[in-house]
C-alpha cells in the first residue's frame, strides 16, 4: 500500500511540476500565439514542459534515493 502511496506522490510531483511550467510559460510567451499560431505556441510550450517536468523528476527521484541510502 504504501508503494501505491509513493508513486501517486511521483506522478503529482510530476504534474505539478508540468503544469507550473506551462501556465509559466503561457504567462511569457502566450502573447505570440496571435502571430504565429496557436498550435505552434501551445506544442512548443507543451513540450518544454513535459521535458523540464521530467527532468526535475529524475533529478528530485535521484537526490531522494542517493540520502535515502546515505542514512
């Protein structure tokens, strides 16, 4: 049970993290969907943020483990 517990933390970090980085995006550079498509802006964005969103989850998964093993 509490595997289960520990990857629904996983997943909504993930989350989180993703869509913190798109609403940021969104924030910056949402204005320049009215010229060159929306389409285009809201990939890009979601894209990046998948990416960076994975990337923090990797890193936070791996500092998480690495002290874990430590103490």
């Amino acid at each position: 049970m509490s595997s289960n517990i520990k990857k629904r933390k996983k997943g909504l970090f993930f989350w989180l993290t993703f869509c913190f980085f798109f609403l940021l995006y969104l924030i910056f550079y949402g204005s320049l969907a009215y010229e060159f498509g929306f389409v285009y802006i809201w990939g890009v964005g979601l894209v990046a943020s998948f990416f960076f969103a994975w990337f923090l989850s990797i890193i936070a998964f791996v500092l998480k483990n690495g002290s874990s093993k430590r103490g």
